[in-house]
C-alpha cells in the first residue's frame, strides 16, 4: 500500500467512525431517560401518586373478565376471516392458518 492509499483509507475510517459515534451518542442521551425515569423521578423528588387523577384502576376500574366480555361483544367477527370454534383461541393473524399439504401415498 501507498502512502496516499493509507491516508485515504485513514480518512474514510475517521470520518465514518465519528458519524457513528454520533449516532450512537445522539441514542445513549436520548435513550438514558427513557430507561432511567423512575430513578430520575425519585432523584428529584417528584411524587407519582399526585401526578395521576383518578382512584387506581385495580381499585375503581372494572375487572379484566368485565373488560374482556365487553370487548368480545364489541368485536366484529365479520370484519376478519375466522375460522376457528372457540374465541379462547390466540392468535397473532386474524387470518386462519394455510391448509397443510399431504404427501401423496407411497405405492
């Protein structure tokens, strides 16, 4: 290698690392507080329960199978293609699942 070919391939290093490491800084900074808030909260003394309105919702709020029942009822089975018995059934596609394909008999 040339010494201008080592200077070149210093230069694009130099410049490529120092716009990574921007990015990752711009990440770290921004990232920090959203990991760290309940730390920084306390740190600076900020009281969660006054911040909120309203009683709880495991204290005043309705209880899951209430919610769930009322979310069935208001679910519309004909805007998806469903095709299983029991609306117990979890999926993560409203599409049933692709027919399975047989191997023909060995002869």
């Amino acid at each position: 290698m040339t010494r201008s070919t080592i200077r070149i391939w210093f230069l694009i290093h130099k410049w490529t690392s120092l716009v990574s490491t921007l990015f990752l800084l711009l990440l770290c900074v921004t990232g920090l507080p959203l990991i760290f808030h309940d730390e920084i909260d306390a740190a600076l003394g900020e009281d969660h329960e006054a911040a909120l309105a309203g009683p709880p919702s495991a204290e005043g709020g309705l209880p899951l199978d209430a919610m769930l029942r009322t979310a069935l009822a208001a679910r519309s089975m004909a805007s998806c293609r469903c095709s299983w018995p029991s609306a117990r059934t979890a999926r993560f596609s409203p599409l049933p699942p692709a027919p399975r394909l047989m191997r023909p008999k060995a002869r």
